[in-house]
C-alpha cells in the first residue's frame, strides 16, 4: 500500500501521454494533449515530493507581472523546501504539467494570452479550440488526480456565493475536490463567499476539512478567522501526510483540504476588510456580473479599494501556503520508502 504505487504511476503516465502509438490511436481525446516535464515525470516515477499548483490565480487572480513575479516565487520556494513544483496550465490546447519561466511569461501576459479561466466545463473546448488555459482549483485537480500528484497549493478556493439559495453559484471546485485524491493546501475561502455555507457543502461532498496550525478557526483568506470552526485541526506536516497517505490507502477518492491562515504581519483588519468586500460585492450585483467572471471582478475590485494591500496579502499567503505545501510532500515522499 505505498502512497504512489510506481507501477500504477508508470501506467497512468504511459496512457496519459499516450507515448504508444497503438495507445495514442485508441485514445484521441484530451488524453494525448498532456507534456510533464521532465523534472516533474522524473520526481514522480522516483517517488520524490512534487507540489502541483494552479493557474487561474496566475491568469484571472492577480494582475501582470505581479502574477509571473509571485508564480516564480512560489517555484521557489517549492524547491528551496525539496520539493519539485508543477505548475498547472493549458498553452495552445495543450495540458502542461510543469511550466518554465518562459511558458509562466507567456501565459501571465494575458492582454496578448488570452488565458480561458478553465475549470472542468471548459476543458474540452479550450483543448479543441487550441487556447490557452489558466487551470482553477477545480481544473488543476483534474490534472493533478491524473498525473498522480497528491498535494497541490493555492491561495483561496472557490465555494458556495452568498445568497446561493437565489443564486445557485456554488464553485465546480468543491465537487471536485469531493472526487479527487488530492489535498489541497489554501487560505480558507474568502468572505466574498459563504463560509458556513462553504463548510456545509464541503462535508456532504465527503470533504476532509482541517485548519492547519494552533486553532481549529477556520480562516478567511485576508484574515485570520471567519467565525466557523473547522471539523479538524493538523498541527503538523508529518500529520498532514499520514492523513494524506490513509486516505490515498484506503481508496476514498475523496480530497482534503488544509486550511492555513494568513501569517500575522500579512493579515488584514478583518472588519475594514469586510466592509471593501461589501461593497465589491454589492458593485458586481449592480453591474450584473455573473458566472465564472464574479471571483476575478471581486479580487481586481478588492485591490484596487484597498490600493493594493489585499494583492500584497494574497501573495503573502500563497509563498505561506507553497513552503507548507512542500514540507507536506516531503513528508509524504519520505513514507513511501
Ligand atoms: N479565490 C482567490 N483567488 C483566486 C480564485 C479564488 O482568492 O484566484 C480562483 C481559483 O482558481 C478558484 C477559482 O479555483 O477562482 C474559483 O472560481 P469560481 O468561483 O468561478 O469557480
Ligand atoms: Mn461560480
């Protein structure tokens, strides 16, 4: 029962890339559009820690170049903790596994890009239209189910919208992360959103939930707490990855979420960042915006009221959530030996 079975892995690589040509013609589809890189195929078939991390933050969460500047930072710290970062995306219909700084420049510039923002209803017509793709939470668990990557790390998740009851806009990624063998490592959700709600919906998709740290206070992106508890606390890395490694075992297919607060000095006041969200959020009600624009609408509206304080924030608490990240896939690695 080893936590990547390298026969299994070998398998699923060989099917994901379709390398056979018997394979490749059996399998058209979007199964053949998949490059890991070499670093990365390399760090999974030798069992080492690999962290997958996503792009829709690169593409719809924050603004250019801070986006590319914070991606490559975060790779870096992936790697200065031992791990290997996988960075998610599509470039010209092609699912990447692995993105290098020229491939991060390429996608971050989104006047020229044009990134989709691809979550799984997406998939298959940036794939066949041949765009190129910032992967949301939900898009990159997808992948990184696929490619057999167990831990990936972000800033915020999508999740259950405030008067959802009227609205029905619930995020694909909390049904995703209910189907993927995959814990993923954010900030909690913000407050743009229905905690409680969030919570609730988490744990009927069958969700492990638990903050990562002191308290079971379940933070709110830019703040520390939300006023929810979550069900669980981790206090550790080593404890993360036992639960990463039972669930992996005992084949639930159900994903974990660790939540991490913001570090102190990078949190906002939770009060006056609430009320900027208030008033975001009252501003894309007026303009009637809708769908999958709404998260990016609110983070561009967030930073711009708060002159940029909220950005520095985010990119606080994305480095915070990488270095955990890694530190829980070494752990992880090292269990498998
Ligand atoms: N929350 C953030 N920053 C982000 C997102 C959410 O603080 O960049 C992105 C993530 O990629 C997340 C997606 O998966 O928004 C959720 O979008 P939606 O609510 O449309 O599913
Ligand atoms: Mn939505």
């Amino acid at each position: 029962s080893l936590v990547v079975d390298p026969e299994m892995l070998a398998r699923s690589l060989r099917i994901f890339e379709s390398k056979s040509p018997v394979l490749a013609r059996r399998r058209l589809s979007t199964k053949s559009n998949v490059e890991i890189t070499e670093e990365v195929r390399n760090a999974l078939n030798n069992g080492r820690a690999v962290v997958a991390l996503e792009s829709t933050i690169i593409t719809h969460g924050m603004p250019y170049p801070d986006n590319v500047k914070c991606a490559l930072e975060v790779e870096g710290i992936v790697r200065s903790r031992g791990a290997v970062p996988a960075t998610i995306a599509i470039k010209s219909g092609r699912i990447k596994v692995g993105l290098n700084e020229s491939d991060l420049n390429e996608l971050g510039d989104t006047e020229s890009s044009k990134p989709v923002k691809t979550s799984r209803r997406d998939f298959a017509y940036v794939i066949s239209s041949k765009r190129n793709g910032g992967t949301t939470v939900c898009g990159t668990l997808i992948v990184a189910d696929r490619a057999n990557i167990p831990i990936f790390a972000t800033g915020g998740i999508g999740g259950v919208h405030r008067e959802a009851e009227s609205t029905l806009d619930i995020s694909a990624d909390l049904q995703e992360l209910g189907r993927s063998s995959v814990a993923v490592v954010s900030s909690g959700v913000k407050s743009i959103l229905d905690v409680p709600k969030t919570l609730e919906y988490l744990e009927t998709q069958g969700v492990f939930v638990a903050t990562f740290g002191h308290t079971k206070d379940f933070p709110a992106f830019y703040s520390i707490k939300s006023g929810c508890t979550a069900p669980y606390n981790v206090a550790s890395a080593g404890q993360a990855a036992a639960i990463i490694k039972s669930s992996r075992d005992l084949e639930l297919k159900s994903g974990i979420l660790l939540a991490v607060p913001i570090p102190d000095e990078h949190a906002l006041d939770s009060d006056q960042v609430n009320l900027v969200i208030d008033r975001a959020v009252r501003e894309a009600k007026e303009k009637n915006v809708r769908g999958k624009d709404i998260t990016p609408f609110l983070l561009a509206e967030i930073s711009r009221m708060t002159e940029g304080k909220s950005l520095k924030s985010n990119v606080a608490l994305v480095k915070n959530n990488a270095r955990i990240a890694a530190d829980i896939a070494v752990e992880l690695a090292s269990l498998q030996e």
